[in-house]
C-alpha cells in the first residue's frame, strides 16, 4: 500500500485507486442496476465487441461502470441522478483523460428501451478508439 495526499492507495495491475473502493466496487458488480445488468449481459460480458470489459473497475478515485484496459475506455450508463452532476462527471472525465481512459455516456433509458442503436453506437465509438491509439 501506498500513501497519497493521506489517502490510502493500492495498485493492481498498472491501476492505482483509492483502497476503500475495493468493497463499494464489489458490492455495486453484485447489485448492479437494470441498464448495467442489461448492457453487461447482452453486449459486454459476451466480448461480441471483440475486447474485455470489466464491471466496477476502481481507478484512482473512482469506480468505472465497465472498464476495457487494452482501450482504456470507460463506458458509464448514467441514470437520473447524473442530471444534476454534470460537473462532477466533467471533472470526472478529465482526470480519467489525464490517465489515458477515454468515457463513452449512456443514459439508462436509451440502454432499456434502444438497446440496438447504443450497441451501434459503440461499435462506431470502439473502432474510433482503435484508431486512436
């Protein structure tokens, strides 16, 4: 364990994050909300975007809906409570951008009720991040 501005951290892999994520991390993979359960089980658990993704992935002082380390991309499925958190998220996406992790947003109703075009729309965004890198 190391030590950071008097916040415990840990690394595994090449991620650092905050230690008392770890927990909070499985605790949300056990309950996970109705969209997330329903991208992870019909897209991103099945690899049929040809990547791993992992589910609450703790990054340095966050935890990332699902987290696919050969692309450091961060696809979070946001429900109401993210209306009012622009900022946080903004704040939040730039110190992931800082890291390297590009964030893909999907709001839960159009992960429920459009499940095909958000999978489309990923496929676009997945090729746009190989790209990239």
């Amino acid at each position: 364990m190391m030590k950071q501005d008097n916040n415990p951290i840990t690394q595994r892999g090449h991620n650092k994050y905050l230690l008392e994520l770890r927990e909070l991390s499985r605790i949300n993979r056990k309950e996970p909300t109705e969209s997330e359960a329903l991208l992870w089980n019909m897209v991103l658990s099945k690899r049929i975007m040809g990547y791993k993704f992992l589910r609450q992935k703790p990054i340095d002082q966050f935890i990332l809906d699902f987290y696919c380390s050969k692309l450091l991309l961060d696809i979070e499925v946001d429900g109401d409570s993210h209306i009012d958190r622009k900022n946080h998220d903004d704040g939040r996406d730039e110190i992931l951008s800082s890291l390297g992790i590009k964030t893909i947003r999907y709001n839960n109703e159009a992960v429920l009720k459009t499940l095909n075009t958000v999978i489309e729309d990923l496929k676009i965004q997945i090729n746009n991040r190989q790209n990239e890198l």
